[in-house]
C-alpha cells in the first residue's frame, strides 16, 4: 500500500523577475519516506524547495500540506504547520551559540517543549552539546552542518526540506551527514532531499525526480533511476 502524500505540488511555476523557472511542476512527496530530487546546477532544485517552503512566491500551481492547500501561505504560517528547510550553505548565526541557533529552530513551539527537543537534537548530534557554549561561527563546516539540521528539527517538523547537505564538506563528514539522513529516515521523518551527490542521494531515496530546465524529466525508484544509464552517464559519472 502506498503511503498518503505528505506534501503535494502541482502544476507550480516560479519566476525570478520576469523569467520562469519552474514549468508546471507536479510531485508527490508520501508520509515517512525520503524523496530525492537531482539535477545540474540551475535546474530549479532550490527555487522548488524555496517555493514549498514559502520564502520564494508562487506564479502558478499549487502547494498541498496533508491535502490542504498552503500555496499563500507564508512561510511563518508553513514552518508552524509542520515544514522546515535546512537551507544551502547552512545559514547558522556565527555570533550567536550554538543553543542559541537550536533555540531559534523551535520559535514556533511551546516552552515546554524546548528541554526535551534539545534533548533530542544532542542525542543526535553529541558534538553540539559539547558545544553548546560556543559561538556557532567557530564551528567547522561539518558541525554547521550538524546544526543547521538540529535547528530544523528544534521544530518538530512533518515535512524536512534538505537543500544540498553535503555541499563543500569533507569526503569523511559527508559520509556522517548522510549516515545522519539515513537515521532520520529510518526514525519516520518525511524527507525532501535536493543533493549533488546524486549517487548517494538515490541510494538513500524511496522515490526520487530528475529535474532538467525547471521540470521534471523522469522518476521512479531510487534504485530505478541510479540503475538508469542516462541518468548514470549525466549524473553518476558512470
């Protein structure tokens, strides 16, 4: 049986100023799984995420979280509802410690929460409480890494958008960070994952999309698109 979409898009375009971008795309993103969308640099990966997320306006189309239509929402209101985005290049506040950071990650939740989510997060991630007073600039690439996806998940989110996660980390830290996926996965987490590293994005995947020129050109499995020879030879290095 097929698990309940999630998240929804259809027939969504996106423009940055008076250019489309994104061309009427269309995916499902099901309950508990992990979604893989690969593609060359300017494809439309992040605009897509930018645009379920909220942060980037909507041309056309539609956004459905669990069925209900979210497409003028703001972003505010799609982060309470349950959609949180690890952003490229990781964003974390370099004065600020790294507490401070998974702090500012559950905003939207109650106090009561906060003690038991972190709780969490360094279950997660015990080099972030080894830290936890330190300025989160002073962190290395790989531990701003580390908290970018505890402060998204300081909020207890239904949706994890993932944009480019292993993007200018070590070969040792990548292997962490996907390490880290794979728990999150395994733990429920529905999970939207925009990667470079396709060949280990499409291991991890249930399902995933190819996207080429702001649409999307093939889907299927992750194993049936790594297995595929166009997709091997364009992105796989085979």
């Amino acid at each position: 049986m097929t698990a309940a979409p999630a998240l929804q898009v259809r027939a969504l375009v996106a423009r940055h100023g008076p250019v489309e971008v994104l061309h009427g795309i269309d995916l499902d993103i099901p309950q508990g799984m992990l979604v893989a969308l690969v593609g060359a640099n300017g494809a439309g990966k992040t605009t897509l995420l930018r645009a379920i997320s909220g942060v980037h306006p909507v041309a056309g189309g539609r956004v459905l979280l669990d069925g209900e239509d979210v497409t003028r929402r703001g972003s505010d209101w799609r982060v309470r509802a349950g959609v949180s985005q690890v952003p490229e290049g990781r964003q974390v506040f370099g004065p600020m410690s790294v507490e401070d950071n998974l702090l500012l990650g559950a905003y939207t939740r109650p106090e009561a929460e906060l003690g038991p989510r972190l709780a969490e997060v360094y279950e997660l991630f015990p080099v972030l409480q080894q830290k936890s007073r330190l300025p989160a600039g002073m962190l290395s690439g790989g531990q701003q890494q580390m908290l970018a996806l505890g402060r998204a998940l300081m909020a207890r989110p239904r949706i994890l958008l993932l944009d480019e996660p292993s993007m200018g980390l070590a070969p040792v830290l990548v292997k962490e960070i996907f390490a880290t996926i794979r728990r999150l996965k395994e733990h429920g987490n529905t999970i939207l994952l925009v990667e470079q590293n396709a060949c280990a994005a499409l291991q991890l995947a249930d399902r995933a999309f190819v996207m080429e020129g702001g649409r999307i050109v093939l889907s299927g499995t992750g194993a049936e698109l790594g297995a595929d020879p166009d997709v091997q030879r364009a992105y796989l290095g085979m």
